[in-house]
C-alpha cells in the first residue's frame, strides 16, 4: 500500500498539469488563429444541478456556457480565469501550495484585480469545472481547522517530509488536517471504523475518554461543516482502508445539513466525484434522542424550521431514517447541542450514548 497512492498522485499531477496545459495552448492556438480566445464549461446555474441516485450525488447536467473574449462583459472573468489557470500551473509544476485567501494577494503582484475574495473563490471554481479537477489538485486549500487522531501511520509525500512517517496518536490535541496529511500514504491502521465528530470539545473529550481505543476508532474531527480536504480525507479512510465511518453531530437541520454533505456531497461541489462518502452514517444527535434521553434543548428558530421543510424534499433525505427525524423535529420543536449528554455526567456519552448508537447503526 505504501507507495500505490504516490504512484496514483504522481500521474494524477501529469494528468493535471496536462489539462491546464492543453488550456493554455488552446486559447494561444485560437489567438494564432486569427479568433477570439473562448472558454466553454458546464453551467454551474441551479437549473443544471441534479440528483444522481445511482452515484448518490449532485451532479451537473448537459447545460454549457462559453466565456469569450469578444464580449466586453466576459473580457474581465475570462482573463481572470486564465491568470487562475495559470497560477495553478505554476504551484502544481513546483510542488507548493496556497490558500483561497493567498491566491486572491497573489493576483495583485500580477495586476490581476479581484473585487474580493469571494469573487477569486468563484473563478477558481470556474477553473474546477472546465477542467473536471478539484482546486485541492492544484494544490489550493482553505485555511485548515479539521483535525484527525487514532492509530494510523502515515508516510508523508511532500518536499523535503518523503518517507518519514507520522502515528496520528502522536499529539494529544489531534493532527491538523492540511496538504501534507492528505496527499500522504496511508501506511497501516489497527482501527476498524471512522467517528467523525462536529463539535471540537467532544472531539478533545473522545480523545481524552480514549474512544480511540475503545471503539478501535480513528476520531476526525469536522469542526462545523467538514472543508472539502476533510472530506476526500474520510473518503480515502473508507474507500482505501475499508473503514465505515459514523458521523455525530448536533440535534438540528444544520447538523443533519453536515453529516449529508460528507455522504452525499452539495450542489457547490456538483462538478466533483472525490468528495463523497455514499456509506456513511449519520450517528446522531437524532430527535428521537432528544425525547428518549430527555436532553436539554432550544426552541427551534423559523430559519430552522424553513430548513427542516427545505430537507423534507430535499433528495439526499428520501431515506426512512432522515424522514423521521425531520418529522421529529417538526413535531416537538426543539433542537439540541452534542454537548447536552453531559447533564448526566462527562463521560456518560461516551459510556452510554456511543455503544448503544454504534451498535444500532451496525445491526
């Protein structure tokens, strides 16, 4: 296993490098010729994101639009692109990477002007659906905040860390989530199953109750909704070493809105295969927990219950498990927090609460 994923990463970047090449040379090849250089991608408009239920996913449909130079409108976003293009070539090439926030100061060193981040964010999202690559590939991230621990040894891949290892027990606060842990071999693992946790006390507490050990559990914390490297992270746990991952979260529609995101991806990323986990489970917290544990709750807000409503036609929730707890918490009107099992004692939801629940998921 040791050197299958490098292998695969080293053509993947062959691969990519390629496809920004061949970007490259097409609109030169259309310059050369005479035309006005054009971009052609699938439209990433609401009306062109459907549900898959064989791939369990959003997906975009047949829909494209063109982005061209001889529209004056589309001049600023089409050399935006191709700066984009451009600037992601030069950190696959040298093997360094970026944040979103450092890609948007970037552009200003070359006079590329972005009315802000979140404009820069769209045009790299562009460049991910033109060529059919995450913009993890091109090896930009977001600013890290997930975190992993448990029994797993990693062999790293980046310049000047390749081939030294890394047990993921090996800090108490667990191992920040970034580039270098997830282009890393996954060497060897004693666990059989993945916690993913949204709340970082419960994480620290699982760390400190040994959950780890317990529940022979690699623990991965989402902090909130799981950043994409998070999730192709819990993907390659499930797909690489066959692990079945659980996800807990709190007991609201944001929460349930976390755990469907890491199994069946959002319509932000519908122009994405990587990112999805389809056999994940949600653990929880349920509605029906909230009454048979009698946890202590808020009142549901309206923005809650227009969400709740929102997820009842929502396709990823067709499911009896989802259905239920949505009409659950339609019906009692409360909402809970991960943290509410500690009205009966600290370790009272790892003792209790988490034997019971990864049992019934199992059976």
């Amino acid at each position: 296993m040791v050197k299958k994923y490098k292998g695969i990463m080293i053509e993947k970047k062959k691969e990519i490098l390629t496809s920004l090449e061949n970007l490259g040379a097409k609109i030169y090849g259309q310059m050369d010729n005479g035309f006005f250089p054009w971009i052609e991608m699938p439209s990433r408009s609401t009306e062109n994101i459907y549900y898959d239920p064989q791939i369990r996913q959003f997906i975009l449909g047949d829909k494209r639009v063109r982005r061209s130079a001889r529209n004056i409108r589309h001049v600023k976003p089409f050399t935006q692109l191709v700066w984009t293009a451009y600037f992601s070539h030069e950190l696959t090439s040298q093997r360094k990477t970026s944040t979103l926030r450092d890609v948007y100061y970037s552009a200003q060193a070359y006079e590329m002007k972005f009315k802000d981040q979140q404009e820069s964010n769209s045009i790299i999202t562009d460049l991910e659906t033109v060529l059919g690559f995450s913009r993890e590939d091109f090896n930009i991230f977001p600013e890290e905040r997930s975190a992993v621990f448990g029994d797993l040894t990693i062999e790293y891949t980046v310049p000047g860390y390749e081939g030294k290892t890394l047990n993921l027990t090996s800090h108490p606060d667990g191992v920040m989530i970034g580039p270098a842990l997830t282009s890393s071999e996954l060497v060897k693992t004693t666990a059989d199953k993945v916690i993913a946790i949204e709340k970082g006390g419960l994480f620290t507490r699982f760390i400190e109750e040994n959950v780890h050990k317990r529940f022979n559990a690699i623990l991965v914390l989402t902090a909130g909704q799981a950043p994409r490297a998070t999730r192709q992270f819990i993907k390659r746990l499930n797909s690489e070493l066959k692990l079945p991952v659980y996800i807990f979260t709190d007991g609201d529609p944001w929460g349930m809105h976390i755990a469907t995101v890491i199994i069946s991806g959002s319509a932000n990323a519908a122009h994405l295969r990587e990112l999805t986990t389809p056999d994940a489970k949600w653990g929880g917290v349920w509605a029906t927990d909230i009454i048979n544990y009698k946890l202590p709750t808020d009142p549901l807000e309206e923005v809650d219950i227009k969400r709740l409503h929102e997820l009842q036609r929502d396709p990823r929730y067709k499911d009896p498990l989802w259905q239920r707890e949505i009409k659950t918490f339609l019906r009692i009107k409360k909402k809970c927090e991960l943290e509410s099992f500690s009205r009966y004692g600290l370790a009272y939801v790892v003792n209790e609460y988490l034997p019971r629940r990864l049992s019934e998921l199992k059976g």
